[in-house]
C-alpha cells in the first residue's frame, strides 16, 4: 500500500548546526532520529516523526525547526514497532498515538484496540479525598472579557491594550481547581490547543498582539504533557516576531492539579 502524503508539520535538521551530541535521538520518544556515519542527526523514516517537537528543547545550537510540509503521514502503529523492536516494550509505551490491545476476560472475547501511548491522553483515574463540605461553594469568576479563544480574539481588541495577558492551554483551568485566583486574576486570557487546535496563524497573531497593545506582561499556562510544549514554542516565536522585549514566564499545571513549576521558558524541559 502507498504511503499517504499529507500537508503538516514535521522536523527538519541542519546539519551545519548539528554537533552530534545525539540528546535528539533520546528526546524523541518515537524514535524517529539517529546518528548518521557522520556523527549528525538524520530523519530515520518520515512516518516515525509525530511533528510534536519534543526533540526542541534539547537542542542547544538550534539545529531543529520543525516545518510544515509534505510529507508521508505520521503512522503510529509502524513507529510503535519500530520503537518496540529498537528500543524494547517499556519504550514502546510512551510512543505517541501508539495503539494497545486490551484483552476482555471471556475466553474468545474480541481485543479491543485504544491509544494509550501519548502521555498527553494516556487515561489516568486521580484519585482525591472526599470534601468535607458537600456544598458547592460558588467561586469568583476573574474572566473579564470576551472571546478567549485565539482564533476569535482580535489584535485590535481594546481589552488588550496595556494588559497583563495569560496564553493558557485549554486543559489548565479544569486540572487547576485555583486557576481563577492564582493564575487569571487580573490578566486578559487567550487560550489555545497546540495538539488540536488548527495552529497556522497563531504565531502571527500573537506576535501581532504583542506588537500593537504594549502588553505589559506575558505569563504562559501549559499543563505537564509533551504536546503543550509546543505552546509555549509559539509564544517565544511569537515575543521574538513581535519585535518587542517581552519576556514569556511559564506556568507548568500537573494532571494532579497542582502547579508543578513556574519560570522561564527553559522551564519547558519539565514537561515529561
């Protein structure tokens, strides 16, 4: 069967850059890059590159980008074999979009087959001790104005001018119970999905935002999962395109609820 070729986003080397430290390699839970005979970072097969950009945030002399292109189509089964066969099962269950079966306990039963292996939406049950109060307490929304979400929020918006503005992942105000107290009050919010979202366009707009509305502060909400790196990526493209010296500080949310570390961009290298 021929491979599928499809418009989307996919890494690129250059090899001038690279230095062969060979930390891509590790950082790419797909395996999708090796060493070449040169000692620089090659695509092994298009197919074993989920366009997510994991590898990014290891790469010191920047020789990484990722592109949006044709190219063959990520294929999770054929890279969750690959990583299985080169890197061993335990490996094999962090590969993104990998599919697991599950077998029923009646003899003969049918296995059902479900993705499991992106950290991202790997199903997991928290578990929370019960409130002493069985009330629900209203509380204080600190949303103060309208739209939210990137594609509809305009550049032009008056709400934006001078403002303390949060970029938050769309996840982080249901994982967060304190998102309204700790992390929007008295900030504008704009929230986006790099995994889901249609992203072309996002840095643009963002940087455009920045450009016309002197915005005063640029805080960026993600929750602990591969794919919201890719946010926070935007965001820095974003403060760099727009020309002024804003400087993004980055909020990490852990699936737990909790805030699992605040800081600077590099803080990304937390998101496991």
């Amino acid at each position: 069967m021929p491979t599928m070729t499809v418009k989307r986003k996919i890494i690129e080397i250059d090899r001038d850059l690279c230095n062969g430290c060979g930390l891509c390699t590790t950082a790419c839970m797909e395996g999708a890059l090796e060493l070449d005979e040169e000692g620089k970072a090659v695509l092994v097969r298009e197919i074993f590159c989920d366009g997510m950009g994991a590898c990014l945030d290891v790469c010191a002399p920047g020789a990484l980008k990722i592109v949006e292109r044709e190219g063959a189509a990520y294929d999770p089964t054929a890279t969750h074999q690959h990583v299985l066969r080169t890197r061993g099962e335990e490996a094999a269950r962090s590969v993104h979009g990998a599919p697991v079966q599950l077998h029923g306990g009646c003899p003969g039963s049918r296995p059902m087959t479900i993705e499991m292996g992106c950290p991202g939406s790997r199903a997991i049950t928290i578990e929370r001790e019960p409130a002493s109060d069985e009330r629900t307490v209203p509380g204080r929304s600190e949303l103060t104005q309208w739209p939210v979400q990137l594609h509809l929020v305009s550049p032009l918006a008056p709400y934006l001018r001078d403002a303390d503005l949060l970029v938050a992942a769309d996840c982080t105000a249901f994982a967060l119970g304190s998102f309204h107290r700790d992390l929007l009050k008295g900030k504008k919010l704009v929230i986006a999905c790099p995994k889901l979202d249609d992203t072309r366009g996002y840095v643009e707009k963002m940087a455009e935002i920045l450009r016309l509305n002197n915005v005063r502060s640029l805080t960026v909400a993600v929750m602990v999962v591969p794919c919201c790196s890719g946010l926070v990526r935007m965001v820095e493209d974003a403060a760099r395109q727009s020309g002024t010296s804003i400087a993004p500080e980055v909020v990490v949310v852990g699936i737990d609820g909790r805030i699992a570390s605040t800081g600077t961009p590099g803080t990304r290298a937390a998101l496991c």
